[in-house]
C-alpha cells in the first residue's frame, strides 16, 4: 500500500490522507490433524515420523505432536491443502513417486468376472444381431404425444409429464413402436421406402419401478428382397418380423426350437398375421407381425410394414451366476441322418405343433425338426391339411442301424399322432 502511494505522489503530486483500513484480514490459520502412518497406508512408503514432520516443515508447514498424531498447521500460501490425504502427498512427492513399490492386484479368481450383467450383454447382442441383419439402430424420446400413447395401451395420468419439452410429447411412451414407426413415416416422405429401424430401450406401463421394461423393439417397411433378374421384389410380411425375433432370442441363448408360437397379439398388430412367442404357455418373450392399417394411419406411415418386440426382462437368466451366454460346443464326430414326413391334420393346427412333437420324441436322438412343406387341396379332403417335415437325427455313440431308424421314426409318428391327431400321409 506505501508502495503504492508513494508511486501516485511521484507521478501526480498531490498529498496523501490519513491510512483508514475497512473490516478485517481474512482468518487463513487452520490446523489439519495429521497420523504419519497413514503415509505407509496411502502410498505404500516406509517413511519414518521424523522424516515426514522434517519434510512438512521445510515446506512451511507448522508441525507440533498431540495424542494421536500430529497437528499441522497449514501456511496461508497453500490453500490447496484440504485433508490429511494431501499431507501425505507432500511427503510422497519430496521422498519420490519413483520409489513406491509395484504390488499387483490380488486375483481371488482365476476367471475375471464380466462388468456386465446379463441384461446389458443381452442389450448388446440384440443391437449386433439386428446391425447384422441390416437394421438401423435409433434413438428415440421416451415419451409420445397421448393420442399415440393411448392407441398403444397407454396414456395413464400418473405417466403424464409436469414440464414436458414439447406440448405434444406430454405422455411416457408405453411401447417403442409408434416412435419407430413415425421415424419410418418420415424416412418414407424423404424417399427411403425399403428400411428396417430398431431400438432398444425402456418403455413404460406404470408409474412403479416394475412397470419400467427395456424392450427390443423393431420395424420393417417395403421391400425385404428387392426386384432383380433373377426373381421379383418381395415385399416385408410377418415371418421377416418373426425371423429377426428368432434371431435376437438365439443370440441370447434361449431354445428357440422350443418357443410355441401364439396367433394372439397386441390390438396395434393385424390379426391373423401376427403371434407371440412363448418359452411355455404364460412367459411371453416376443410379439410379431403386420402393423394394423389404423395404427399406421394414426402414425401417418404410410405400410404395409411388420414390427416385432422382444422382453427382454422375461428372457430366463443363466442357472449359474456369472456363467456365459452360450455354452461349451459339442460337436459329434457321426454323420447326421435325415427322414421326411408328411401329415395330415385338421387345418386349424399350427405347424410348430406338429415339429414340437417331432421334436419331443427322443429329446436325445432328434436334433432339428424344420417344415418344408404346406399342401391342402381337394386330393386331401375338406378341413385338412398336409405338412412335411424334415427330422435330423444325431446318432451319439455308434452309427444307427436301419432298425434303430426305423424305431426312432415311429416314435417321431407317433408322438405327431398323439399331440395333433395327424395321421401320416399315404397310409
């Protein structure tokens, strides 16, 4: 301040007032308690109590023994001093950071446990599968405009926003699909007409935790094979929908050749071109389908277009914790051995009865069950209709004999026979 003073009277003249100070100097003086031990702790140095106290004081600190431990006192130049863990910093950086001892991490394991739970690697394997298959990920808002909402089974008051963003995006969206299929309408505006869009995210039925899901959800439009010289353009129908369902639930380790498949679907899917996919008869994995013409109306998209959505909360979890998704491949050195049947049963059986059955015949012998055939006509009679299956057998241990085929395939009929009421073709 003279300093000052005396430079304003060299340079202007002038003479200087009485010295008058306003309030008082700030209170800088603190004490940090402070246990040099805790230098062994912290930062794995043997460094002595004499040592540490030396080092603090060359550095300005005050240093005086009390019971316990030491009191430091803090100069008014180091405010970045705020605990004790910064005293031992000041010891470490003086002694040298070069001279703490590596000590590897103990393993209490010799495999590392994954950072991901079950759910997150399901969420990532869903996202790689439908990338594969050529979809494009997006990522929506969470809430919709109520007529949306309550199309799709939604807009309860306790899921209505206070302060939303927009006046029309008031409501927490109580499905994926009508966000992706407006994506899809506006894709279409802009020239896109053959597009597959996916998401994976919560949505929402009710206000508890519990009514939070994080859903796969999924929505095709246009063309699924496009016009070439060797065959015409295709467009998208349910069994795309359900064939991208089937893949997600492959990747995620569910026995897909054991999902039964449902005609009942949610009111925005077609009926009759629409299912569910169930691991038994009450846990629901997956819906499919045709998007209702009204629905795609109220969306302004323009269809037809399919749309699937997977639970993934309702995917059955690993029996062993920590386990991985898949496990160990189990390759037979045998040759697979192949048999075709063709039944008749009543034309409201669904086919995936009929390979069930097949498939349940010997659980150890039967590997795949596939149809590749569907005939009704006046040659079979009114009502029926006829499927043909291909069954894979994986003999185990030896090569079957024709004996043992031959017993296996009756097994494979009759079982057919007792779950559907078929009758095998040509008899």
């Amino acid at each position: 301040m003279e300093l000052a003073t005396q430079m304003v009277l060299d340079l202007c003249g002038g003479e200087a007032s009485e010295l008058v100070i306003a309030g008082e100097v700030p209170e800088w003086r603190r004490s940090i308690a402070f246990r040099p031990a805790r230098v062994h702790q912290l930062g794995g140095l043997d460094v002595s109590e004499d040592e540490s106290l030396r080092i603090l004081r060359a550095l300005g600190f005050g240093a005086a023994p009390e019971s316990g431990g030491v009191a430091v006192a803090i100069p008014s130049w180091r405010r970045d001093i705020d605990g004790e863990a910064d005293l031992v910093e000041e010891v470490l950086r003086v002694v040298g950071y070069d001279k703490v001892p590596i000590v590897p991490l103990e393993k209490k394991r010799a495999v590392t446990r994954p950072a991901l739970n079950i759910q997150q690697r399901h969420r990532q394997s869903a996202r790689r599968v439908l990338a594969a298959r050529g979809m494009n990920e997006c990522v929506t808002w969470s809430f919709m405009p109520r007529r949306f909402a309550e199309r799709f089974g939604g807009g309860k008051p306790e899921l209505t926003l206070v302060n939303p963003i927009s006046a029309d995006l008031d409501v927490m969206r109580p499905s994926i699909l009508p966000n992706l299929l407006a994506a899809a309408g506006r894709n279409v505006d802009r020239g896109f007409a053959d597009l597959g869009l996916f998401e994976v995210g919560p949505q929402y039925g009710d206000s508890e935790p519990e009514g939070q899901q994080v859903v796969v959800a999924g929505v095709r439009r246009g063309n699924a094979v496009p016009r070439n010289w060797h065959h015409a353009a295709r467009a998208v129908d349910a069994f795309d929908a359900k064939a991208d369902v089937l893949a997600v639930l492959a990747e995620m380790n569910v026995p897909v050749s054991k999902l039964l498949v449902f005609p009942e679907a949610a009111p925005w899917y077609h009926p009759g071109r629409s299912g569910t996919l169930r691991l038994g008869p009450k846990t629901v994995l997956a819906a499919f389908g045709e998007v209702h013409p009204s629905v795609l109306d109220l969306l302004d998209c323009d269809g037809p277009c399919v749309a699937f959505e997977i639970n993934v909360g309702a995917v059955p979890k690993s029996r062993r914790e920590g386990s991985t998704n898949r496990g160990a491949l189990d390759v037979h050195a045998l040759q697979t051995v192949e048999r075709d049947f063709a039944f008749v049963v009543a034309e409201a059986v669904p086919s995936g009865e009929v390979v069930a059955a097949a498939l349940g015949a010997d659980k150890k012998l039967v590997l795949a069950a596939t149809v590749f055939d569907v005939f009704s006509g006046e040659s079979l009679g009114p009502g029926v209709k006829s499927i043909a299956i291909r069954v894979t057998l994986q003999p185990i241990d030896h090569t079957l004999t024709e004996t043992e085929i031959d017993a296996v395939a009756a097994q494979i009929v009759g079982a057919v026979e007792k779950s559907t009421g078929a009758t095998l073709r040509g008899q």
